[in-house]
C-alpha cells in the first residue's frame, strides 16, 4: 500500500467517527465513553487472535479493521476533551520505536538478540523513570492480564532481573513436588490449599513451556481448539444415530474420541 492510499484510508476512517459522534450522528456513538468502549477493545483483540488462527488473511483484514476501529473511536472522544488526536498517537508510537531500536535508526551496531533485549529494557527503564513511573522489575505488567500471560511476562522479567538460572529439569522437579502436595492437599480437603498448589503448578508450567520456547497462552488456546473439534465431531457423529453424548458408555466415549485424533 502506498503511503498516499494509506492516509486516504486513515482520513476517510476520521471523518466517518466525526460524523457519527456529531449532534446529527448517531445518538449511540455520540454517547459512549473511554470506560464504556472497554469491553470492545478486549472483545476484538480476541477475535483478531482467532482470524489468525484460521490463516484467512480477509477475516484478519476485517477484524483488524473492527480493531482499529477502536483505536480510532477512543481518539475521537479525548479529540473532543481536548486531550490528544489520532495523529499524536501515530506520532507517540513512532517516536517511541525508533527511540527503542538505537541499532536500526541511530549508530549502534547490535544484531545479537539478548543484547537487544537487555537493550529495550534499559529504555524502557529510562522513560519510565522520566515519567516519574515506578521502575522495578515487575513494573509494567498489567494485572489485568490474563493470568497465563501475565505469568509468562512476569517470569521473563524476573528472569532478565537475574531471577532465573532455572533449567528445564529444575521446572519438572517443582512441577512434581507441587503435584505431590496438591494430592494431598485434595485428600484433605483443604480448599485453599488446592488452590494454592494449582496455581504454583501452572506457574511452572507456564515457566517451563518459557525457557523451551512455548507460550502457555497459545499451548493452551490450540489445545481447547482441538478440543472443541473433537467434542463437536463426536456430538456430529452420536446425533447421526439420533444419540446425545450423555448416552454412550465410557468405553463407547473414549473410542469415539480416540477416532478423532
């Protein structure tokens, strides 16, 4: 694409939410708000995750589109207060990347990837510090995450903090001892103990799959996909013979299941 094609997109783009949130627009997007449009943000951030992982680059193309939508709309209304426009967003956004990438726009000469890293660290360091914002290791990683990222994001920071030095076997030696005792936490009971041990359990996890390369998030998205598709196969299958899943034995179920691998 062409930069002028671009900016004729990105304008008309404007002037359609300059129409909408206008006294002659449309009443529900005159009314929304930064806290209103949350659930949008989250919501097509979602379905962009899962247009690429069906591989159609036209339904990629739409739900990027829904998404920038968002972007565009939450920069109409802080327009409208006064605050900042899409432009200072582009121009904020660029700004900060050719500051972070000194080894591409700038003299330093650097292509190996942990120096890069520990590179992008240290600005990031540095702008934090300038804005008055905490720098601690673990700062900058929302809470509001969900939790599979937040654990991969929080255990790499950590690890860059020199938190780390954990080999795989180290991970499979917690994991075990951890599945030891929320055995017995479950023999006895104990709630609170259960969740306790659950949750340090997939904090290795998520750990483990982060020194081999895995993303837990995504481990765990492809295996809940390929779950679905077999569930549903199988539900196809049993209501060919006019059958509900709750019908078959075990054993029944288990070979159907085993069939869709």
């Amino acid at each position: 694409m062409t930069t002028t094609k671009a900016n004729y997109a990105v304008g008309r783009l404007l002037g359609i939410m300059a129409t909408l949130r206008s006294p002659d627009g449309c009443p529900w997007d005159a009314e929304q708000t930064p806290e209103s449009l949350k659930p949008y943000i989250l919501e097509e951030s979602y379905e962009v995750l899962e247009a690429i992982d069906h591989g159609a680059p036209a339904a990629i193309c739409d739900e990027l589109g829904d998404l920038l939508l968002q972007v565009v709309f939450q920069s109409r209304i802080f327009e409208e207060r006064g605050d900042f426009d899409l432009g200072d967003v582009a121009n904020v956004i660029a700004d900060k990347m050719v500051r972070r990438h000194p080894h591409v726009f700038g003299d330093q000469q650097c292509r190996d990837i942990d120096t890069l890293n520990a590179q992008w660290d240290r600005i990031k360091s540095r702008e934090k510090a300038a804005r008055g914002e905490s720098t601690r290791a673990l700062s900058g990683v929302p809470r509001n995450l969900p939790a599979l990222m937040r654990a991969r994001k929080l255990g790499e920071k950590a690890c860059r903090a020199g938190f780390g030095g954990l080999e795989t076997d180290d991970f499979f030696s917690k994991i075990k001892e951890d599945l030891a005792k929320l055995e017995r936490s479950v023999k006895s009971g104990d709630q609170q103990a259960m969740e306790t041990e659950l949750g340090d359990i997939l904090f290795a996890l998520v750990n483990l799959g982060r020194i081999e390369q895995i993303d837990a998030e995504e481990a765990l998205r492809s295996t809940l996909n390929r779950f679905s598709n077999r569930f549903e196969h199988i539900e196809e299958t049993l209501a060919e013979d006019g059958r509900h899943p709750k019908q078959p034995t075990k054993g029944e179920r288990d070979a159907l299941w085993q069939k869709t691998e």
